[in-house]
C-alpha cells in the first residue's frame, strides 16, 4: 500500500469514527436530554411520564367495542332490508330521519350475550348490553339522551304505573323506487277487497271513487271494468279477451298473487319497500278497502291473513307509524278462524286514507308518538358486529323499524403536543375523521395540524402514505414533532388498490410496515419524532375450540419496532350524578413503555366536546395516592397549608374557612376546574409517586 493510500484509509478511519461511533456517556447524556409528551394524569403516571421523544408508540384496541347486534338482525337499507352479516363497508342505511348514511366500518365483536328487547308495540329487537341505545324518560318530556342497555337496566325499566324509557319513532323510510307493475293503489285495493281465485281479478266495492280508480287503470291497459252482481266487477277484455293477454292477470301471477284466498294474501316485497310515495298508495289501497279511521285519533286494519297482517304492520311502520297486532278468533259461515287486527297510532291517521268518507281533518294533538320498552331479557349468546355509520347520532334503523344507535383520545395528543409547540402530522388513512372530531376536543389548533389523507380523486395508497410521511419525519422543522397513522390495518397496498386480488386479503402490507419501520428505525431517534400507530385488535382461531384469540394487525414484525405499547381493554359510558351520559370511562393496559415501567393499569376520562379530563383523572389518582384526606363524602387537602406561594394567600385564606374540604368529587372537580394552580400543586405532590 502506497504511503498516500495509507493516510487517505486513516482519514477515512477518523472521520468515520467522529460521525458514527460515540462512547456510551455520550449517548447516555442524549437520551437524559429527551423530553416527554404528557397524555393526561392517569396515563402519564402509568407510563412513568408520558411519551418519549424518539420513540415508536403502539395504541391497540378492538375496534369500536360494543354497540352490536347479532348477525341475524336486520338492518334497513335503500334497497330493502338485509340482514346484519351480509351487509359491506360502503353501504347505505336507512336512518330515522327519514334519510340514509353510509356505512364506515364494519367491526365483528365475536361471541357475546344476545337480550331481547320488546316494546310496547309488541315490536322487538336484539343487541349485546353495551348496544347503544337514543332514550327519553317516558315523563312527559323529550329529553333524549344516549345510554347503554346495561345503564337502561341499571336504572329500571319502570316506574311505578308505566314504562319508563321511549324511543322515538322513524320518519318515514327513504327506500329506492322499484319498477311497479301495478299501479299500487289498484294493488292495494285488490288484496283488500279483490278476488283472486278466479281466472279473472275481480273487485268487490260500492263506493264509486274506488271504482272510478278502477275505470281509469283498465283503460289504461285496454281492459274493462265489468260489473258482475251486485258490488262485484270483473276487470276483463269482453268478448274479445281470446285475442288479448290480460296484463293485470299476468302481472298478478308473476307476483304469485293470482290464486290466493283471503288467508293466503300477502304484500309482494317490490311493492313493500318501494320508495314513500308508492307506499303510501298501497296503504290508502289497504285502508279504503279494509280499514277503518276513528275519526283521525287512531286507525284499525282487519285481516284473516296472517303474512298479510305482519307485511301491512311493516308498510305501516316505515311510514311513520305505530302499529300493534291482537289476534281474536272469528266465526263466518259456521266455521271459526283467526283474524287479525292491527291497532294503528300516528300523528296524521288521516293520511293513509284517500276515501273522503273514511278521511278526517282531525290530527293527533297530543305529544308526538314512541315506543316505550315492556322488557328486556337475556336469550343467547350469539356472533355480533357493529357497524359504524357517516351521520351525526349514528342512529339507524333496525328489525321492525326500531330506532338504534352506532380517534378523539388521539386528537386530545395531539392538542398536548401543539401546547408543547410540537408540528403534528396526521394521516388519515381510514378517511373517516369528522367534524365532531375535530371541534370535540379542547385546544386544538386546526390551522396547525397537517393532515395527510386521500382527496376523492386521488386514493393514496400504503406505499404513498408511508413515503409521505418518511419525508415529513426527516423535514428540519419537525423536528420532535408527533406522527398519527389512523390507522395501519386501513392501509392499501398498490396491488390491492389495482385490483390484483379480491377479497379481504392485503398482499404484503406487513411486509411494507416491517421494511418501513426498519428503514425509518434509525431516523425517529435523532429526529426526535414521536409515532403513533393505531392498531385494530383483529380475531384469530384459538387452538381451543369455538374460542377466539386476538392480536394487533400490521403483521407480527411490525410489533418489535414499538417502544410504548398501549392497549385499550375496554370503555364505558361516563355517566355523571344526574344520570347523563357525558362521556366515555376508558380503562387501558401498558404492556411496555419506554419510560422503563409495563404491565400497569390506568384509567382515562373522555368528556365529550371536551376532550381528556385531567380534573378528574387527578381527583381518582389523589384518592388512590392518599394524598386527599378523605372522610366519608368530604375531600380534605390540608397539604395545601404548605403552598402559600403557589397558590396564593387569599385563596389560601378562603380554603381555610371550608377547613380545606369538599363535599362530594363533583364539588372537588368544579373548584379544581377554577383553579389551575391548585392542580398544579396537587401534581406535585403526586410527582413523588413516579418512579
């Protein structure tokens, strides 16, 4: 080796060594300069201080626990009703306001307890405990509030002479217009007074608006109305009827209406849930002929079917209205039967009629109607799924046209890190982040979070996410900024996105997260970046038979990349003194944190339009810490004596007087809530608990 090679192979050598190669104090004195990023009380205590700079971090949970019904439920969409396992990702429900929202994400929930729930009506439907459910109290308001079925239980069923809880009922059903054959008037009127058993439709009435009805269609298919005896009338072709086809004949075959009796009548399904208009006319059909209208209080419909009793209950509810079934038995002719009656309820009975003599200006001035829940019992354990749902309230409509209910813990990070002066990135590879998200949580700056998501026109796909954020992680100013993927499991490889493949399965999205999470492994720590991923915990066949087992998507590798792994084991409603529902209790697992602890527990509090409550999370950590005195009810904190600089001497003048006590955590929260600097004391003190 020349004597030039030699010092350009030891200049090398040193430069390598100054860039690349540090002794352990070196490091060791980097890492103690890395700041945390706090979460709120709970978490930060659990965590050992929060989240690190320049770590990965793992937030894990199955999706959208609770809110779901068995698989066999039915759910009402624009084409009709499907049951809850065959409906997909991208569907329209039908919503009870009369319109219809997309359906967002499907989340099986596996095998859970199954109750009934059964109305007054005699109408039913079946949901897990946690289901949610919109209810007012049956006391003459219409305060409406969102509650679990397990909070609706807990709180009775009844009161003393009545029920105690209601749900209002569906506008009426937004469902798509079919191609009618029938004019669904005239249908209507033939399955009510029709006959049907012969090889020509008959109608059987005497009052002449019907008839005309009747005149205007058969001339409109080039038939006659020809009267038979007495109110009987035959829709035919006359003498000519060889040459000709009769339409409504054919037409009634093809619905396999042609033939039946009176017992064997039913609604065909294209007419059932075709679009309101078409509805209404086979109502006023149904009801002139065999309905009856107490004068606009209430209505009654009367048939020997049983289907057709169950299909005009079902045409009645997507309507708008409430409708009851009695059976009673029958004599006609010497022989005996069932008949059935329908009690129909409706703030416009009127409206189902088109008969002058069976219509009435009268309306329903009473309070508008409901449904009042009768009981609630346990009937199995069943597959359940809930689904998730682009409206407001999330409510939809379910079996007999029930009303039923169906990212911001991240945001309220967010907003810490902003209040830090941290950049937070966001991506929103699931798409399905709202404005309620958005202003649902105290102290975020919109204008100051970057969020990277696909436009309609352009659908981002994982490789083009991953890329974008790599080279927002290696951008100067973000430097210790937080990076948000919400979440993996939505990521969309190229391939899949082509359509190289069908079904559910995503071709090499573990192996892009793994090789993405090794080639950005050496970046986020001299960065200083903080990235979340949000995981779904998906379903996987145990060894043990009919028992599952759960694991975080995005592949097994992607797992080893994670210094902070936090799971949430399971949420409930927060209900407040008076029985509101004001936010969401969640309860998390730390199964390994950067700051040195794992294993541990915590519990958060979520307050809607809001966001994280740190009051309270500190008034339930002072209780376990003892750093309150506490006697009974009352709250004492006579450590405070100590912190007359911090806090100042007027209020300490005032705390004095109330002997440093509050009666109840609700007095506690409201007087922290009004002064910051007695938290900040109160954190101090449980500074001394970390680690």
């Amino acid at each position: 080796m020349s004597k030039d090679s030699d010092t350009a192979v030891k200049k090398s050598l040193k430069n390598f060594e100054r860039d690349f190669i540090k002794t352990g104090r070196e490091v060791f004195e980097e890492k103690c300069r890395l700041k945390s990023l706090s979460i709120s009380p709970s978490l930060d205590f659990a965590l050992n201080g929060g989240l690190l700079e320049g770590t990965w971090v793992q937030i894990v949970g199955k999706a959208k626990t609770g809110k779901a019904q068995p698989l066999g439920s039915i759910v009402y969409t624009p084409s009709g009703p499907v049951k809850m396992s065959d409906i997909k990702q991208g569907d329209k429900v039908c919503t009870p306001d009369g319109k219809s929202a997309k359906i967002l994400k499907i989340y099986p929930q596996g095998v859970k307890e199954v109750y009934k729930v059964t109305f007054n009506d005699n109408t039913s439907a079946f949901c897990c405990k946690d289901h949610l459910w919109k209810v007012a109290k049956n006391n003459g308001k219409n305060e409406y509030v969102v509650l679990s079925l397990e909070e609706i239980l807990r709180k009775g069923l009844k009161y003393h002479d009545r029920n105690k809880w209601k749900i209002q009922l569906t506008e009426p059903v937004k469902f798509n217009r079919r191609q009618l054959g029938i004019k669904p008037y005239i249908l209507g009127c033939l399955i009510g007074d029709g006959g049907l058993t012969h090889g020509t439709p008959m109608i059987s009435s005497a009052d002449e608006e019907i008839l005309d009805e009747f005149r205007s269609y058969c001339d409109s298919i080039g038939a006659k109305l020809r009267h038979r005896s007495n109110y009987d009338y035959a829709i035919s072709y006359g003498a000519d009827h060889k040459k000709k086809e009769n339409l409504l004949t054919k037409e009634l075959r093809n619905l396999k209406l042609m033939g039946c009796n009176s017992h064997q009548k039913f609604i065909p399904e294209d007419y059932k849930y075709s679009d309101y208009l078409d509805r209404l006319d086979l109502a006023r059909g149904l009801m002139d002929t065999d309905g009856f209208n107490d004068k606009g209080k209430t209505g009654e419909y009367t048939t020997v079917s049983k289907q057709l009793s169950k299909d005009v209950m079902e045409l009645l509810q997507s309507l708008g209205y409430k409708v009851k079934i009695k059976m009673r038995e029958t004599k006609c002719d010497g022989k005996r039967f069932l008949s059935y009656r329908l009690h129909i309820s409706g703030n416009d009975i009127s409206n189902i009629f088109s008969l002058t003599r069976k219509k009435f200006d009268k309306k329903r001035i009473k309070p508008k109607l409901f449904r009042s829940i009768k009981s609630v019992e346990q009937v199995a354990s069943e597959e359940c799924q809930c689904i998730e749902l682009d409206s407001k309230d999330h409510l939809y409509l379910t079996d007999n046209f029930i009303v039923t209910h169906n990212t911001s813990t991240i945001l309220q990070i967010a907003a810490n890190a902003q209040a830090e002066g941290r950049n937070v990135v966001y991506l929103d590879a699931e798409g399905r982040i709202k404005k309620y998200n958005l202003c649902g949580v105290k102290g975020l700056d919109l204008d100051k979070m970057q969020l990277i998501q696909s436009d309609g026109n352009t659908i981002l796909t994982a490789e083009m996410f991953l890329n974008a954020l790599e080279e927002k992680i290696k951008a100067p100013e973000n430097e210790g900024a937080l990076f948000i993927i919400d979440s993996l499991s939505s990521l969309i490889p190229a391939k899949e996105l082509e359509g190289y493949v069908s079904g559910d399965f995503r071709p090499g999205l573990p192996k892009i997260l793994s090789n993405f999470c090794k080639r950005m492994g050496q970046v986020v720590p001299k960065t200083k970046a903080i990235i979340i991923g949000i995981h779904h915990l998906i379903s996987t066949q145990s060894s043990m038979p009919g028992s599952k087992q759960w694991t975080a998507d995005g592949g097994v590798k992607i797992g080893y990349q994670y210094d902070t792994m936090m799971q949430v084991s399971h949420s409930k409603d927060w209900i407040d003194d008076n029985g509101n529902r004001i936010g969401q209790e969640i309860n998390w697992k730390i199964l390994t944190s950067s700051q040195g602890t794992d294993k541990t527990n915590a519990i958060s509090y979520f307050r809607f339009n809001h966001g994280l409550d740190n009051v309270e999370e500190i008034v339930a950590l002072g209780d376990d810490f003892g750093i309150f005195n506490k006697k009974g009810a009352w709250y004492y904190m006579n450590f405070l004596e100590n912190y007359k600089e911090e806090i100042g001497e007027q209020m300490l003048l005032d705390l004095q007087e109330k002997k440093y006590g509050f009666q109840g955590k609700a007095k506690l929260c409201s007087f922290l809530n009004d002064n910051p600097s007695v938290v900040k004391v109160i954190e101090k003190e449980m500074k001394e608990f970390l680690v």
